[in-house]
C-alpha cells in the first residue's frame, strides 16, 4: 500500500519552496508559543502578564489581580475530527475527491505536528460508525490515521452524522487540546452550534471545510452528475437553465455566511477548501487566522 504521508510531503514540497515551507511551520509553532494547554494555578497579576490569562472570578473574591498559571509541557495534543460519511466521498470544484482533499488537510497539519513533535489523534466517523485513534507522535501513527481516512470515505459509506461526531469528541476528550474539524457540513442547526460552542469553550477549534462542486459550472454542465446522499441525478437540462447558476450561487454563499456567522460568533476560525493544491496555503492562512483571534 502506498505511503499517504509520502504523498502528502512530496505535494507539501512540490507546491511551496523553501520559504512558505518556513512560514508554515511558524505559523504552526506560533499557535502554542508562550502557552500551554494544561492549566495548573493561579498565581498573583505581574507587569507583562496577558491580560487573557486574568482569573475575574478568583480576582473579585480575593480583591487582587489573579492570574491563571499552565503547567509548561513540551509535547502538544492535535485532535484530527473528520467526517468520514458518504457526502466526503463526492466531488470537489477541482474534480478531484473531497477524500482526497481531507487528507492532504488532515496530512499537512500531522506532518508538522509530527515534526515539531507534538502528538496527533483522530476522531472519525459518520451515521453509523465512530472510531478513535489515540494521540501519538510517530510517522506510522500518522500514516495509519491518513490510511484510515482514505479508506473509510466511500461512496458505499454510511450518511455524515457530524453531530454524532462532535458528541463523542465532547463526551471523550477531557483534556484540554486542539481540535481541528475536516468535513463539508456548512448547514449547522442549533444542536451543532451548542456542542461547538461546548467544544470551543473546552478546548482550541479549527474548522476546514471542503467544499461542495457548482452542478451549473460550464465544466460541468455536460456530464453526469447526481448527488451521493439521495442518489437523485441531476440532469443536463436543468443544469443548463439560465436562472440555475445564479441561484445555486446565492444559496452557497448565503450557507457559507450563516455557517461563517457562527463559528465567528462562537470565536472559531476556518477555511473552505476546494482542492489539494490549496490545502496548504489555506492551512496557513486558518493558522494565521487563528494566531491572530487569539490576541
């Protein structure tokens, strides 16, 4: 079986020279510098502390400035959540697999976990079934995770079920860690939103969305297509009609906008992706994206 994680690396180096290589590990680094994961105390306020870390609770009992200390720890937890349910195993804008798309994400970001030596785990799932890699820091745990992605992300799959996913993690992970969430759900109800929001104010969340074909695109309008979930086809006469592509574009960027609205409400940085050659540039602006929000 071919490595993933080779693929991954090879199209990391294909697709950026040594310069935006350099940026993606800073960027990388900078997500935990100057911070750990694990709280510990609290200690009285000093000249210099983040005013973030300020305990306000602890601060108006005792009437002093009280400051929440973290245990310095050198290795960091990633939490890879990736809906492995049918809809991922559909097309993507660039023609190529939204599979295909969720593992260069989820390779990108283990890869320099793994090189900065941080430990990885995944969470993933759909309608019907749940699985759990627990974190590790090897190049063969990240292969196994890239290999279960690939693997289970079928057409023949069972229906996405992200809330069940996003339950679990909830109900599982008591540690304090960061979460990074791969799927192409972008219609969130008020159970999803209550357990992001549960999960951000747990723990550090990222959200990737890889995003959906345009049915009416002129790419597409001669070629058959059908949707995964139903499987209803879609036909060439209807695709065609002159009102269909102004229409679908309404509705996706009204859907990006409502999900957008939320998981900014909720303090939640992400990006859409649409094809493996703009995963890693777009990994760095969400890791960017991400630095800064945390200021």
């Amino acid at each position: 079986m071919a490595s993933l994680l080779v693929k991954v690396r090879r199209k990391m180096s294909i697709a950026a020279h040594r310069r935006v290589r350099t940026v993606l590990e800073g960027e990388y680094g900078s997500v935990f510098k100057g911070r750990s994961m694990d709280f510990d105390d609290l200690r009285e306020y000093v000249a210099g502390d983040d005013v973030k870390d300020i305990e306000w609770r602890a601060t108006a009992r005792s009437g002093q400035v009280r400051i929440k200390r973290y245990v310095a720890i050198r290795k960091h937890n990633i939490m890879l959540v990736v809906d492995t349910g049918r809809s991922m195993a559909a097309t993507a804008p660039s023609g190529e697999c939204k599979r295909d798309i969720a593992v260069m994400a989820a390779g990108v970001i283990a890869s320099v976990a793994e090189k900065h030596q941080d430990l990885v785990g995944l969470t993933a799932g759909n309608s019907e079934f749940l699985y759990h890699l627990p974190l590790k820091g090897s190049r063969m745990h990240v292969e196994r995770i890239l290999q279960y992605i690939n693997i289970h992300t079928t057409l023949d799959a069972p229906p996405s079920d992200l809330t069940r996913i996003l339950d679990y993690v909830r109900r599982t992970n008591r540690r304090r860690m960061l979460l990074v969430v791969i799927s192409d759900n972008l219609q969130f109800g008020a159970t999803q939103e209550r357990l992001l929001r549960r999960l951000a104010a747990q723990h550090e969340l990222l959200f990737i969305a890889i995003e959906d074909l345009d049915p009416s695109a002129d790419n597409w309008k001669d070629r058959s297509l059908y949707d995964v979930d139903q499987p209803v086809s879609l036909p060439t006469f209807v695709r065609r009609q002159a009102t269909v592509d102004p229409a679908y574009q309404t509705l996706v960027k009204t859907e990006w906008r409502q999900a957008n609205r939320v998981l900014e409400h909720i303090r939640v940085s992400s990006i859409r992706i649409d094809s493996e050659d703009k995963a890693l540039s777009q990994i760095i602006r969400l890791l960017e994206k991400f630095k800064h929000a945390r200021r």
